[in-house]
C-alpha cells in the first residue's frame, strides 16, 4: 500500500471517526409550534395580493383574492420618509408607478399622489388603470381590513441602511399594539432582518427563512451532517430552484418537516406545479395567480 493510499484512508477514518462523533452527541431539536402556522390541511397565499390580476399592493388585487379565498397575502414592506410601513416591494417607485424616485424620500401622504397601477400590464397584454388613481396602502390599513387572514411579512429594507435599522422595532409595535402575533409571519432576504425582529418578538412570532438561512438548510441538507442543523426560524418559503440550489425535493420538505419547519413554495403560476408541490409535502403555495388556484382552494377547503 502506497504512502498517499494510506494517508487517504487515514482521513476517512478521521471523517468517518468524527461523523459518528457528532452523531452520537448532537440530536436534531424540533421547532416549537407557532400559533401563526396551525394549518390542518395546505394554504394558498396570493403574492402582493395577487400581482398577476390587479397592480401589485393595491387593495384591488386584495379584495379580488380574499374573494376567490386565498388563506392569506405575502406583503413586502419598507419604510417612507414619515417612518409609516408601506406595502412595497422595490426600493424605488418607477417600476410600478407614474413617478420616479426613492420610497424613502416620500412621505406617505406623497406616496398616494403616485398611481401605483399605472404600469400593470394585464394578461392581454393592455394598461387597465393608468387613467385611474390606484393608492398605496400601509401594512396596518391592510391588516385591519383582513383580521382573518394570514399576512407573510417579507422586511425589504435592508439592515445597513437607516430605513432597514428602524424596520424591525417599529414592525414589532405595530403587531404588538394590533395584538396580531397569531395572523403574522415576518421574514426578509436578509436573515440579519429576521434575527433583529427577533430581538423585540423573543420567538413568540412565526419567523421565515432569510436568504442565508436557506442556504444553510440546503447545504446541511446535501451533506452527511444534516443531523447538526438546527433551525432558528419556523418557515421556509422558497422557490423551486434559485441559483445552483434546487429546493423542489420531497426529501428537502422531510428534513425540514422532520425538524417541524414546514416549506412553502414561491412563484407558483400554473395548477399542476401546485398540485405536484402539495402531493409531495409542502405546506402550500404563494402564487401571483390566485385565480388559477381556485380550484385548488375548493379542493382543499373540502
């Protein structure tokens, strides 16, 4: 036996040695339940309300999903000039609306001169609502105008900037003033959001996966060391494959299942991806199309 054979099998005696170790001493530990993600059968959550029937974030696209009866609403939030929570996605206004400029230059009151729906593109391809007046909505207004419905609160700001620092205190007041710890989860594509918010709701809010926490999971996942992660959140919500990483597994939602973290999937448009995604363990769909989901619903709501 060559000297480099016997140095190889000597790390893979050291690697196996060390497998077992952590094996022996490290027990995967569950989740906590959360009152938030107490589903007896799969959700359907409309993305901004639905951004494939009606502008994004508007209460049009939420009335028309509450009516054809979605669980509950992804809402993306970032804070304006006047420190209100507006239901937002992008850092800046030109994508969706008639005007150009930062969210956090406008006060609120300026942000509803802005007609968010001028750029909906509706699926015949016309602009339905530049000749109307569409407003931005606050995450209070919206919450107080569904208080039965789930609202999964994505932090967009990012925690380097002044806005991003405010965020996390002010959305925990405004749940705890509201008394709606049951009917939110707060996540954010930067999991440093997620444990800042942490830091006011002590886990008594559902938290979902940031960017880096996916990552983590997965990478757990596909390594003989999966038995050494432990969540810190109680919720991923992913799309079927992002970058280099697949998340359309059924042995990824087991692990996570098995560690009571239930998985939703992201960006779902079409029935058969939602019917495959909820066969093979996923606790639901956010879909942009809530109206194709409706026979969905209707199934699962028997």
């Amino acid at each position: 036996m060559g000297k480099k054979t016997k140095v190889a099998l000597a790390i893979a005696a050291a690697s196996a040695a060390a497998w077992a170790g952590t094996k022996a001493i490290s027990k995967p530990q569950k989740r906590e339940s959360k009152e938030a993600l107490q589903f007896e059968r799969p959700i359907i959550i409309a993305q901004h309300g639905g951004a494939g029937l009606a502008p994004e974030h508007s209460l049009l696209a939420f009335e028309r999903a509450a009516e054809i009866g979605v669980d509950g609403f992804t809402v993306s939030v970032r804070l304006s000039k006047d420190e209100e929570i507006i239901a937002f996605h992008d850092a800046t206004v030109d994508r969706t609306t008639n005007g150009s400029g930062f969210i956090k230059d406008f006060t609120f009151e300026q942000l509803k001169e802005l007609n968010i729906g001028y750029n909906f593109e509706d699926l015949e391809g016309a602009f339905p609502y530049r000749e109307q007046h569409i407003l931005a909505v606050t995450l209070r207004q919206l919450i107080e105008t569904y208080p039965d419905k789930l609202f999964i609160v994505n932090i967009q700001d990012s925690p380097d900037t002044y806005e991003g620092s405010l965020m996390p205190s002010k959305l925990w007041r405004l749940i705890e003033e509201l008394n709606i710890q049951y009917q939110v989860i707060v996540t954010s594509p930067y999991s440093e959001q997620i444990d800042r918010f942490n830091l006011y709701a002590q886990n008594r809010i559902a938290l979902g996966a940031g960017e880096g926490d996916i990552k983590k999971a997965m990478t757990s996942f596909t390594s003989q060391f999966g038995h050494l992660y432990h969540p810190k959140v109680d919720l991923f919500i992913v799309p079927l494959k992002q970058g280099v990483f697949n998340y359309d597994s059924p042995r990824f939602v087991k692990f996570l299942s098995e560690l009571n973290v239930p998985t939703i999937y992201s960006d779902i448009d079409d029935l058969v991806t939602m019917n495959r995604v909820i066969r093979q363990g996923a606790m639901g769909i956010v879909t942009n199309r809530p109206d194709v989901a409706e026979v969905l619903i209707q199934k699962v709501s028997q």
